[in-house]
C-alpha cells in the first residue's frame, strides 16, 4: 500500500535561486569576471568566489572596483552571463518541491537576480509551476520575506550566502542554508542558518521537524 502524502498545510517555504536550486557557482563566478576583465579590473578566482561574492550585488561590485554608476549595468552584464549558460538542479531540488506542492505547502523564489536568467532555468528545469510566487531583482530580501510571510504558521527560506541567512533570520523565518552554493559552509553557520543541507530533500525533516517543535540538527 502507497503511504499517504504528507501534509504541508500552513508551510511556506521560499527559496533563493541561483547557487541554492541551480548549482551554478562556476556560472556566476565566470559572470562575474565578465563584468570586471573588459573594465581591467583584476579577475577573482575560482576558490576566492565564495568569500567575494556578496549581496546586494551593488556592493559586491563597487567593492571590487566597478565605479558606483555603473553598478545597475554591471548587475546587467552578470545577469546575462548567468542567462547564457544552463546550471543543473540541485541534488533533491525537483523531489522537495513535488513533495512540499503535493503536501499543500505554499512555495516561492526570492531571488537577487533578474527575473529572465530566473525563468530560463525554472522553465528548462520544468519548475516553474511549483511555484505561486516568484520574486526577483530583490535587492532588499528582508523585505520582500517580510512582506511574503503572511500568516503561515511555519515559514522557512533557503539559501547560499551569507546575505540571506542573516535576511531570513531578521524576517522571522527558520534559515535553511546549503552546501557547496556561493558562501561557504561556516560562514552560514556563523550568520545564524538554524540548519545547512546538501541534498534538499533534507529539507523535508526539518519542516516536520519544526512542525512537531522538534530540535533542527
């Protein structure tokens, strides 16, 4: 006999996009030495790009050296590259949210990047219709979690930097980070993430964990 669905009545869960669903990290990182090599600005390597990479990318790239009025055409440029290369889904990403969508639970992206790069890949992924909300060039993520979440009983974001950990704390909700996305590991620890999985599927304890006021591990 088929075991019977789990419920996720009540549950919002709402997810960063690139480097938490995609596992795109050699994508941005390249996009981003796009945007700096044409300017002549010093390129950033591979293993410097977690420790580089920061949100709101505007502050990312004046702090790298790209003059304050071109941060808008600079966030452009990366978005582009971003949108010029395919990234394939986290490990678990399409069984979590079959799971959550089919259990009731109310899912989202809130995302930094441009909605087109977004889109691109939730269409080729096949994800797009999970989810009720998609927010994007969200450059204040505190506020857009804080306007998302609602009256859910349960309310969890998932994400890789650092940035985001420390918005969805402020917002209220349990910060979920991820292995192997921008940020590294520790450094999600450190910001407050009340758990990091590597395979979303992880995700699922967790949201019964909170649920039963069970202890996150």
């Amino acid at each position: 006999m088929t075991a019977p669905a789990r419920s996720y009545a009540g549950v919002l869960v709402l997810f960063d996009w690139n480097g938490t669903i995609v596992m795109d990290r050699d994508r941005a990182w390249t996009a981003l030495n796009g945007v700096l090599e044409p300017r002549g600005l010093p390129p950033v390597g591979f293993g410097e790009f977690g420790s580089t990479f920061q949100l709101p990318m505007s502050v990312m790239f004046t702090g790298l050296g790209v003059p304050a009025a071109e941060s808008g055409l600079a966030e452009a440029e990366w978005n582009a590259g971003i949108a010029a290369r395919e990234a394939p889904a986290r490990r678990g990403a399409v069984e979590v949210l079959d799971a959550l969508d089919a259990g009731g639970a109310a899912l989202g992206i809130v995302s930094a990047a441009d909605r087109h790069p977004v889109m691109t890949d939730a269409t080729r992924l096949g994800l797009a219709s999970r989810f009720s909300t998609i927010d994007t060039s969200a450059t204040d993520k505190e506020r857009v979690l804080r306007a998302r979440r609602g009256d859910s009983a349960h309310a969890f974001y998932v994400g890789d930097t650092v940035y985001d950990i420390r918005c969805a704390v402020r917002a209220g909700y349990v910060a979920v980070g991820v292995d192997a996305g921008y940020a590294p590991v520790d450094d999600l620890r450190q910001a407050g993430a009340d758990a990091v999985v590597d395979d979303l599927r992880e995700l699922l304890d967790l949201v019964d964990g909170a649920r039963g006021d069970a202890a996150l591990i």
